[in-house]
C-alpha cells in the first residue's frame, strides 16, 4: 500500500515534502533479513588484518567476532539485500524524485547484547526510526534518514545497529581543490578553472575542504605535522606502537605514552578510488590508500603523484606534507613510487 495516496507528479517543495518523509518513521525497512553468510573466522581475520587489530579474543578455539562487525553480518554485498519493504523503497523513490539522489553515510551506534561466534547465523529486521527536516549542508540540501537494525541468533537479540544516511541534491557548484597534480597532467576541474580565465569567465567560488578534528588526545600528531613529523605513539608498558593515536594501549591497556618519528617510508596495503559523490572542495576519481608504514602501523590518507588508476597494493610511497589551502595546516600525504615499465 502506498504511503503517499493523492501526491501529485513532479516534484514537490520542501514544505510540501517534509510531511510526507515523516509519515515514514516506524514503517520497516527490512523484514525477515538473513545474514547472506554465518559468522565465520576468515572474515574476522580479514577485518582484523585490515585495522591491525591483534586482540587475542578475535583467533583461536575460543574465538569471537569483532563487537564493531556486527553491521557486516547484515550486509548484502554487491547484489544487495532481500527483504527491503516497499516502503523503504517508496521513501527513496520520493527522495530521488525531490532530487536528493545523492547519499552519504554519516554516523552510526551500536548496542552489543552478547558476543558473535563463528558458525552464528544472523536474522535481522530494520525499521525507519527517523526522517529530519530538510537540512542545508556543503555537499547539499537533503534528509538525514535513520534506520534502526535489530540483529538476533535463534531468537535471541545479540545487538542493535542504527546507521544514519544523508539523502540530498548536490550542490554541483564548486571549484578545484588545489591539489597537487599527478604525472596525468591537469584534473578536470583545473582545466574548466583554466578554460573559464582563458574565456573571461568568472570561475566557482571555491569551497573549503574539510578541517582535522584536533582534540587533547590527538594533539600531538598534529603539533608533529606542524613540524612535519609524522608521529606514531609508543606504549611504555609494552613499547606497542599504535596508529591512530589513542589514550591508551590497545595491546596491554597502559596509559602512559611517548612518540617515535615515522622514517616517511611505507607501502600501499589496500587502497580505494573515489568517484562519487563529488564533496565539494576535493576532484574525483583520486586514491585513498591504507598506507602500510615501514614502523608496522598503517595510516589512511592520500596517495598522490601517480594516476590514480596505477595504484597498486604492494607500491612503495613516501610521505611529504601538502597544504591545500592558503592560512590552513598542512596534511600528511604519499607519494606513490611508480615502476618505470608502468611510467614510462
């Protein structure tokens, strides 16, 4: 049954669509969702390769899951889930009518009842908690859509996943970042800035990218990038180094902490191309690498001066400090390493 009955076509103004987005909250999102595989051991080993998570709870006879993976046992990969309800999809159907066709994921809670083992089958139902007003933001005005997934095994609730989207009209406006060009030559944005100089053309107001959130217990990496160090943290305890900085050890849980400096040099351990959505400020397609630094520990950031197509696992980089925007700090980035029979 429609939840819309009488819209007229076309699409409506915000005064006209919010009313009908909310009419939304608390209809089902999925019904009757079954994990597509049972909590197993390789993909516990894989998360926890991926974010250098050593903790002796995730291998062995008495193994358990990750508590942060319990949104992976719902998820329905490339060929998506089944069991979405019609009016999940009816919300969305009105939402990319409205424009917002756009969407970004931007926060997320959980609630754990009791531990995932391996063998676990999963079932799950989600449910439209919320839909906002329409919200202005750099990306675009959109709706922030929240859904709340309850996760059980045989009947027994095992947790609660409530993930927050933004579905909204981009703001197609917006200026080149900048950046540092690659071997390739100019980004498309540089070259429309360039054409519209060479034409007499006003070029974009350019929007800022987004600032580092610095708070007390990341201060000192980023009083390091001032000097540009990059600095990874020591435990005392157990001499653990650790990426991300954190207050505490996650190998032995000791407070106290010094600093050693990263040599600069690393490999890309996995890396991934963003191509959509185009957030203002930064110039898509480019490669977001997990840098696998010589000390062990992993960084995510940047990888520049090679086409983001060539990048590759395994390619050596080194880092070097960029800053992107006048009066604002610089960022640490890679430079890729690119093999002279792939760059001529």
């Amino acid at each position: 049954m429609s939840h819309l009955p009488g819209r007229p076509p076309g699409p409506l103004p915000h005064d006209q669509l919010a009313p009908l987005l909310a009419a939304f909250e608390g209809c089902p999102a999925v019904v009757g969702g079954v994990g597509k595989d049972p909590v197993n051991e390789p993909m516990i080993r894989h998360w926890c390769e991926a974010l250098g998570d050593t903790s002796a709870a995730y291998s062995g006879p008495d193994a358990v899951a990750p508590p942060a993976m319990l949104q992976v046992w719902t998820m329905g990969g490339l060929s998506g889930n089944q069991g979405r309800s019609a009016a999940y999809e009816e919300l969305f159907d009105l939402l990319d009518g409205a424009g917002c066709t756009s969407v970004v994921a931007t926060d997320c809670e959980q609630e754990y009842l009791r531990p995932l083992r391996p063998g676990d089958q999963v079932a799950f139902e989600s449910v439209v908690e919320s839909v906002s007003g329409p919200k202005t933001t750099k990306l675009g005005t959109g709706y922030f859509v929240t859904t709340r997934t309850d996760v059980r095994v045989d009947g027994e609730p095992v947790g609660t996943h409530r993930f927050r989207i933004l579905k909204y009209a981009p703001a197609r406006a917006y200026a080149p970042s900048g950046g540092p060009e690659t071997p390739a030559g100019q980004t498309e944005h540089a070259k429309h800035a360039e054409q519209a100089g060479q034409s007499g053309q006003k070029s974009h107001v350019t929007l800022t990218r987004p600032r580092p959130v610095i708070n007390r217990d990341n201060a000192g990496f980023w009083d390091g990038v001032d000097r540009h160090q990059l600095l990874i943290q020591r435990c005392l305890g157990c001499r653990t180094l650790r990426f991300p900085w954190l207050p505490g050890c996650n190998a032995c849980g000791n407070g106290e902490w010094d600093t050693v400096e990263a040599s600069g040099e690393g490999t890309v351990f996995s890396y991934v191309i963003l191509h959509h959505p185009p957030f203002p400020a930064f110039d898509p397609p480019y490669a977001v690498g997990l840098i696998e630094l010589a000390e062990g520990v992993r960084i995510v950031s940047n990888v520049v001066g090679v086409p983001y197509d060539k990048v590759r696992i395994g390619m050596p980089v080194r880092l070097e400090f960029v800053r992107y925007e006048e009066g604002q700090s610089e960022l640490p980035v890679f430079r890729g390493d690119l093999p002279a029979e792939v760059g001529g």
